[in-house]
C-alpha cells in the first residue's frame, strides 16, 4: 500500500517535469512548441504589452479602456495558463486560454493588433484544438493562408515588384544592416538587387504554400520555411518581427516528424552514431549529422536556444548551424542519385548508339 | 494524466475541433482573398499583410488650437509621434481618425500626419472634427 501510494506521488511529480515533454494529450513535438514559444512570450516582455480597452474591435470591450484591473486580468490568466502548460497539466486547456486572451487582448485595442500577436493567438487556439486523427492539418492550412495572405500582398503592390519597397526598408535607418546592404545594393544598376530579393520573396512564400498542403513535402518546407524566416532575420541584423520568428519557428517545430526512440552509440570505427526510430522506419547518422539530429530533437537545447535568443544572441548562426548540419547527410545521397541519374543516362545513350550500328 | 474517451465522444471531439479549426482557417481565407483581391479594406486587418510598407510617419496634433507635445500625442493615440511604420498607411491614418471619434467629446482636434511611402516624396493627411 505505501508502496503503491510512494509510486503514484512519484509518478506525479514525473509528470510535474517541465522539462517532460511526454505524457499528455499533446504530441511531444508541439508541447514543446508551446512551451517554447510561450516562455519566449514572456522572456520578450509582451507580458507588459497587453493593453486595456483602449480603442477596441469589439465596441463592448471599450468599457475596460484604462483599467488595469482588465490588463492584470489579461495578465495573470497567460500565466496560470504558461504554468499549468510548463508544469504537464491540462495542456489543451492552457493551450485555449493563451490563445483565447491573446485573441482578445487584440480585439481590446485597435493599436494592439500586430500580425505577429494575432498569430501567437491563433497558434494556442489551434494548439489547443489537436486531434491526432487531424494531425497537423490545422497548422499546415494556417501556415498556408498567411504566405497566401503575404505573397498575394507583395505580388500586388507595384513597389514590391520593382524593388521600391526593399530599396527603402533596408535603409541605414530603419535597420543597422541597410549600411552594409545599401553598398551591395549600390554594386548592382538601379534597384535591380533589391527587387531580386522582393521576387526572391514572393515566390518563396508562394512555393511554401503547396509545399505545406502536400504531407510529403513538409520536410521540404520546414527547411525551406525555417531558412526564408531567419533569412529575414539576417538581413534586418536581428530583427524578429516581434514574436514572428519566434512563432512561425515553433510551427515548423511542431510539423516534424518526432521519433518514438534514439539511440547513440559509438560504431566499430569510433564515430558517433545515432539511430532514430520515427516508427515507420529507422534512420542512421553519423558524425555531423548525428550530432545535428540529437540537437533537434533534444528539448533542453532549445530551451536554452529561447534564453540565447532573447537576450539578443545570434538566431542566425545558430539556426543555420542546425540547418547545415541536418542537411549535410543529404550531400553523399544527392551525389550518389546524380551519379546514379548520370549512369542511367550514359547506359541509355550507349544502348541507342549500339542499336544505330 | 490522459482522460481516456468512449468512441462516440472521441468523434464529436474531432468534429468539434475540426469545425472550429478549419473554421478559423476558412474564415481567414475568405477575408485574404476578399481584402487582397478587391478594393475594399485598405488597412488589410486580419489579411495577413505583415511587414509589406516602409513607412516613416510624423503626427502633429492640436486640441482646441494648442499643438501637443511628443509625449501627448504618444500618450493620445498610443502611438510615437516620430515613427517607423511597417503596415499600410491608411491603418495608421484610421487609428488617429477612429480615436478621435470615438474619445475626443467635445474637443477641437486637427491631426496632421506626414510620411514617406517607400522612398516616395513627402505625403500629408489631414484630419479635423471642427
């Protein structure tokens, strides 16, 4: 009996591990996510940021303008809720309330609404509402409406299709890199370099779009979509369009493939080697790869990430890094499949000369 | 701790979060296609137009025809007098406008607002209720 009751208090306080990112209703991938992204929302001070009534969408909201009984409201009810979801209880609904309250602090105050908190909001809600018969539907349809939204928006406008606009955001004043990227800019005629990137843009977010919508193509687009996003961050010298990165980067999070189980070890030649099992089949790396692989699916590593990032450290070098060292293990296969191609065709060309004679 | 579900309930589960997130995507959808493909809604709320304008913007205004300071206007309209604004023009043109409307009573307001659209030459617009 008090072995029993000893058991269940420490199967308890297993499940009260914020670090567990196991064990509830939410897939570990997109727990993590939300955990992610909401201790990001606070290590950035948006808690501060919340408004009162001031201006609302929703006119009956507009009884609260100046309260701050309303704001601390706002305030304490994300709290709770980051809580509860750090600490592994009722995930779904921690998940629904920050949404929720996101949602309506936006709908509280017309100058609150920023298109990066809207997304946080609808981030949660749809956090909340996961069915594993839906998968990541949800996430991917979102994804896919905002570079709908985005691309339809750049592609329309005139001075983003000549350049105009780029030319002019990435000035020394508006961000530290246009002194850098104006010298660039001054090597090529005219705004020939900046509509290259505004093009490089809209094509990128129209591309993310089917990319996301077929299931086979995720993989491609969390790279795709990861690089484009800190791209961004790059070239504006760290900017991270308020929570944008941050919460665009948690969606390709929770859109990967979790494994059910890793391995490391060593190999007879002493290299690191890790297995990953993602249930439908078993993948081996070595080296870089491996090492890369255990990062990426290691939750510590981007929980410190969150702290590096928020306190202004390099996002670029960082994720990049991980981007290259992922990435690397397809090098050896794409030169193997162009060798193969290169074969098939020289074997082809042979059999056709030998039919000619 | 996981709850676990009878079938029946574990479907309307799904046709309920189904029915709610699809409806949120949808919603957003047809507010995308409406607001990017028509005329309408220039301050594209709700559309997904982030970070698309280059805009630097300054507010001059007076009540009952004495000019406000900096820290007056930032503390009126929630908004930096002297700023960088990277969403359309007419979403910043309609806050000044909407809060005036809505807060100003009896008061005399004229807004002026000057800004650069992406490099273009110096724009202004007016606002006045009196």
């Amino acid at each position: 009996m008090d072995r029993g009751i000893a058991t269940a208090f420490q199967r308890a306080a297993t499940g009260l591990n914020p670090l567990r990112m196991s064990g509830t209703t939410l897939p570990p991938n997109l727990l993590m996510a939300a955990k992610l992204l909401v201790l990001a929302y606070v290590l950035e001070d948006q808690l501060g940021d919340l408004p009162d009534g001031f201006l609302p969408f929703v006119s009956y909201l507009g009884r609260f303008n100046g309260s701050v009984y309303y704001r601390h409201a706002l305030q304490a009810i994300i709290v709770g809720a980051a809580l509860a979801l750090w600490l592994n209880r009722a995930v779904r609904v921690s998940c629904l309330l920050i949404g929720s309250v996101l949602l309506l602090a936006i709908l509280s105050s017309q100058p609150y609404y920023h298109n990066n908190l809207l997304y946080i909001g609808l981030f949660f809600v749809i956090a909340g509402l996961y069915d594993e018969r839906l998968g990541s539907l949800l996430f991917r349809a979102q994804l896919a409406v905002i570079y709908l939204g985005a691309g339809l928006n750049k592609l329309l406008d005139a001075d983003w299709r000549t350049g105009a606009f780029v030319q002019d955001w990435l000035r020394p004043d508006h961000y530290e890199t246009g002194y850098v990227y104006t010298h660039f800019a001054s090597l090529l005629p005219g705004t020939m370099l900046s509509a290259l990137l505004s093009w490089t843009a809209i094509l990128t977010e129209f591309v993310l779009i089917p990319l996301l919508l077929v299931p086979r193509f995720v993989p491609l687009a969390i790279f795709v979509g990861v690089s484009y996003h800190t791209g961004l961050v790059l070239i504006t010298g760290g900017s991270t369009f308020g929570m944008f990165w941050y919460a665009l980067v948690a969606t390709y999070i929770a859109l990967l493939q979790w494994p059910v189980r890793m391995v490391v070890n060593y190999n007879t030649q002493d290299e690191l080697q890790l297995e990953v099992d993602k249930g439908m089949h078993i993948s081996r790396f070595t080296g870089v790869a491996a090492v890369a692989r255990i990062l990426l699916y290691t939750p510590v590593f981007y929980i410190a990430c969150v702290f590096i990032f928020t306190m202004s450290a390099d996002i670029v070098l960082v994720t990049y890094a991980l981007i290259f060292g992922i990435a690397y293990c397809y090098v050896p296969r794409i030169k193997a499949m162009r060798e193969r191609l290169w074969k098939h065709a020289s074997d082809q060309k042979h059999a056709s000369d030998q039919v000619r004679v | 701790m996981t709850v676990h579900y009878g079938a029946r309930t574990r479907n309307a589960l799904l046709v309920v979060r189904a029915t709610v997130g699809l409806g949120l995507v949808l919603a957003q959808l047809v507010l995308v296609l409406t607001v990017h493909l028509s005329s309408c809604c220039k301050e594209r709320y709700f559309a997904w137009a982030p970070n698309d304008y280059s805009v630097d913007y300054q507010i001059n205004a007076s009540v009952n025809g004495r000019p406000l300071s900096g820290s007056e206007i930032s503390d009126r309209y929630r908004l930096d007098q002297v700023g960088f604004w990277e969403d359309p023009v007419e979403r910043l043109e309609g806050l000044l406008k909407r809060r005036e409307l809505t807060y100003a009573g009896t008061d005399r307001v004229t807004i002026l607002l000057e800004y650069e659209l992406n490099g273009r030459p110096t724009e202004k617009w007016t606002w006045s209720n009196g």
